[in-house]
C-alpha cells in the first residue's frame, strides 16, 4: 500500500472517529478539544473534518468561547454532528429548593 493510500485512510478513520465523539456529546466542539482528544494538531483534525462538512454529516457555527476565566472572550468554530445516535431526550428532575420550602411550582 503506497503512502498516499495510507494517509487517506488514516484521515477517514480519524474523521469517524470524531464523528463519533462529537455524536455523543450536547454541545459544540472546538478543533482544540479534538485534537487534545486524539493527541494530534488542530491542522490535521480540520483536515480530516472538510469531507464530513461537505457530506452534511457535520456541521459548524462561530461561537464565542473562553478558554480560561483570565482570558478574554474569542470566538471559534464549534463543530456538532447533525445526527445523534440517542435521539431519546433525557428529563431532569428539578432539585429541591431551599428558599421554596413547600416546593411551591416544581414538576410542573
């Protein structure tokens, strides 16, 4: 197997891979947290996320991070997937209220 063909597949293997992490998770991520997830540059996880991007599998939004609290505000692309795989919605239950000691309104 030639070394071009390798580098191909690596990149679709790790572009599944942060498919599906970004699967399980809430929230947008960002290229740093990927790439401090798989241990490798931010270039490389950016490279192998274009053909998730043009395939409509992954999506990303400009949103406005703060890495550290001493840090000002910047702005970064998150990147989510457009399909979860549980699509079940988990419900809270609402945490007993200490300034509502008759717990006046809650579970409505």
């Amino acid at each position: 197997m030639s070394i071009h063909k390798l580098r191909i597949k690596t990149k679709a293997d790790r572009g599944d891979i942060c498919l599906k992490y970004m699967q399980t998770r809430t929230s947008p991520v960002t290229l740093k947290e990927l790439a401090n997830k798989l241990g490798v540059t931010t270039k490389s996880v950016s490279n192998s996320l274009m053909p998730l991007l043009e395939q409509g599998k992954v999506q990303r939004e400009l949103m406005l991070r703060q890495s550290v609290i001493c840090n000002k505000l910047g702005w970064a692309y998150g990147y989510y997937a457009t399909e979860r795989k549980d699509k079940v919605k988990k419900t809270r239950v609402p945490k007993f209220q200490f300034h509502n000691p008759f717990n006046i309104g809650v579970g409505q």
